[in-house]
C-alpha cells in the first residue's frame, strides 16, 4: 500500500496515504519535553534524530504529558525555538494535535472547553503555529474524537443520547477551510475507531483535493486491535496509521521484567497510565522479551521491527527520553524478523490477545 525507499544511512520512509508527505519509519515523538526532559534535552533528542534521517516529528497543543496549565504547549514552544535556532524547516514534516472534547476537565489556557468547533480549531492552529514558530503545519490531526466513544482503552460502547457532540462532518470542513488557506497541507485523525474513520473517508469522496492521510493510534505487540479493526479501512482508503506507544510505555522494553520498577520509568512515576500495566501485560511482555533475547535481540528493537513489517504501518512514534533509547530504536531499522521469530510472536500472542487494548 505505502511506497517506500531506502535512505543511505538505513532508514526507511514511507508515503503518508495519497499526499506527498514521505515519513520517517521511526517518527520522533515530544510528548515528553518539558516534563521528563528539559529543553536541552530535547534539543539534544531532536537533533540526533535529525542527523540519524528521522524527517517527522509529532506533537500536540496539550503538550508536554501529564497535560497541566503551568505548562500548556510548552512542547510546541520547545520544538519551535530548536526549529528557529537550527533551520531547516522545510525539510521537516511537522505534525501537531487539536485536542477534542475533555471528560477529564481538560481546557484550554484561555478559557473554554477543548471542543472540535471553528472557534477552538482556529484558535488552537494559530497558537500552535505561533508556539512552533512556522507558517504551516504538515499534518494536523484530531486528537481524539468530539463525540463520546470508546477510547484510551476503553472497550465497551455505549452510546450518550444526550451527547451534544460537534458533527465530525463539520469539524472536517473546517480542517478542509484550513489546507485551502495553506495554514495546514494534511488531515489526519487520533484515537479513531471504524466508524468515524469510514464517516471520514466518506466525507474525503465528497472534497476533491483534501485528504485524510492518516490515523494515529495505538498499535504494539500488546495492542493489536487495529488490525482486526481498522487495518482493512486503512488499505481500501489509503490511510497510514503513525502508531503511538509501539513500546507500550516502556512495557517492551524488557525494563519491567523479574518485577523490576525502575523509579524514573514513566508507568512508575504516572501510575494512573494503568492501560499497560495489567498482569497479563506483563506476562506477555517477559515472553516478547524471552523470545528476543534468545536471538540474540534487543526487546525494544523486536518490537519495533514487527510494527514495521506490516504494510498499514506509515511510522511508529517514538517516546525516547535519553540518546541511548533513541540510538537504538532508530537502530531497529536494520532488522528483519525472519519467519521462526513471527511465528513464536504470533504464538505468544494467541496466548494473550491484546491485554493492553
């Protein structure tokens, strides 16, 4: 479905959905700067990154995570200084996120709900592009939907009839008013289930020349329900999905095997991030680590290289708070799984489906 080419240093790029957009197979997330790292820190992260070919870079208004008013956007303005001091925009493909409606008491700095309308959407983008100090954004996206449904691991739905939900058709057209005024080249969604993605795709028919290019959603070895859900939409419609926690939080990196609970990890310092840390969680994530481990594997790089062996896969997000994390995740690029390691994490996964969904 995405073509895709070689860089000579390794890494992969694939074609976001019908745009022009090629992404780096590892995408540099930032939810972490201001939070767990500094802007030095970040600084040092971002440029790494840059030199090692990761082009894509993906924040949000609401950043850095945990969100909080103290420090609202501080992400963006971060990502924006280094972008000022550096240069090089244009060979960046910057993508960014509206906040949708809030069930946990979410707003914005300057008053009001964080609801998908005109009036938020135009003032989130205009004070997003002031924080990353760019005329344009490459990607912008629905965090997550207006409407209430099933997110963040929830599974069971069940519908509001009181919902006063923005018409997602109409959250649309304004994104549609915002590319035709060069503000933003691509729409892409978050947090989307099938049913909002197929309304999307719909309302794509019906607006020649705008888009949606992607989904970004949560996808790793111990969250897979994308591909029983979403994968097929993906490769009829031609939409790329930028998977977010393809590590789980650090769950697949091997650092909470044995029981270890290393203080600084972020599901031990936030332990309200409860969607990765249930029992049969971590069972499943000593297995991975078992199985990568005894060919000769880094965990981390295992999993990464099973994401990126799926054709609906345009990037995986990365969260790498030190240069070594990030070293070796861009590093996972040069592996391909031969058939014996998929067939043995196919096995474990038969054993725990999707116990992070």
């Amino acid at each position: 479905m995405h073509l895709s080419r070689l860089q000579e240093d390794g890494l992969e790029y694939r074609r976001l959905g019908n745009t022009d957009l090629m992404v780096s197979a590892i995408v540099q997330g930032t939810m972490t700067f201001g939070t767990s790292n500094t802007e030095a820190e970040a600084a040092t992260l971002l440029d790494m990154a840059q030199e090692r070919g990761v082009t894509t870079i993906d924040t949000a208004e609401m950043y850095p995570s945990p969100p909080d008013h103290s420090h609202y956007g501080e992400t963006e303005r971060i990502i924006g200084r280094w972008l000022k001091a550096r240069g090089g925009r244009e060979h960046l493909i910057l993508a960014s996120k509206v906040a949708g409606r809030s069930t946990k008491g979410y707003m914005r700095p300057w008053g009001g709900e964080t609801r998908l309308d005109r009036a938020n959407i135009e003032t989130a983008l205009d004070q997003s592009l002031s924080r990353l100090q760019t005329d344009y954004i490459d990607l912008y996206q629905l965090h997550w939907p207006d409407r209430k449904t099933n997110i963040f691991g929830r599974m069971e739905y069940r519908h509001d009839p009181a919902d006063d939900a923005i018409a997602l058709e109409e959250t649309l057209d304004v994104l549609a008013g915002l590319v035709r005024a060069g503000k933003i080249r691509h729409i892409g969604l978050s947090n989307e289930n099938p049913w909002g993605l197929m309304r999307a795709a719909e309302w794509a028919r019906h607006h020649p020349g705008v888009e949606i290019a992607s989904i970004q959603n949560a996808y790793s070895l111990v969250s897979r329900l994308f591909e029983a859900t979403l994968a097929e939409i993906c490769h009829h419609e031609n939409i790329g999905l930028l998977a977010y926690s393809p590590l789980a939080m650090g769950l697949l990196t091997g650092k909470y095997c044995a029981g270890q609970r290393p203080p600084q990890a972020r599901l031990v310092k936030y332990s309200y991030y409860d969607r990765y840390t249930a029992p049969q969680a971590l069972s499943a994530a000593e297995q991975y680590s078992a199985i990568a481990r005894d060919h000769g594997y880094a965990p981390n790089q295992m999993a990464l290289a099973y994401l990126r062996s799926k054709p609906f896969l345009a990037g995986a997000i990365i969260g790498a708070t030190s240069p070594e994390q990030l070293r070796s995740n861009i590093d996972s690029v040069a592996i391909t799984l031969p058939a014996e390691i998929i067939k043995k994490i196919e096995a474990v996964h038969r054993q725990f489906p999707n116990p992070c969904p």
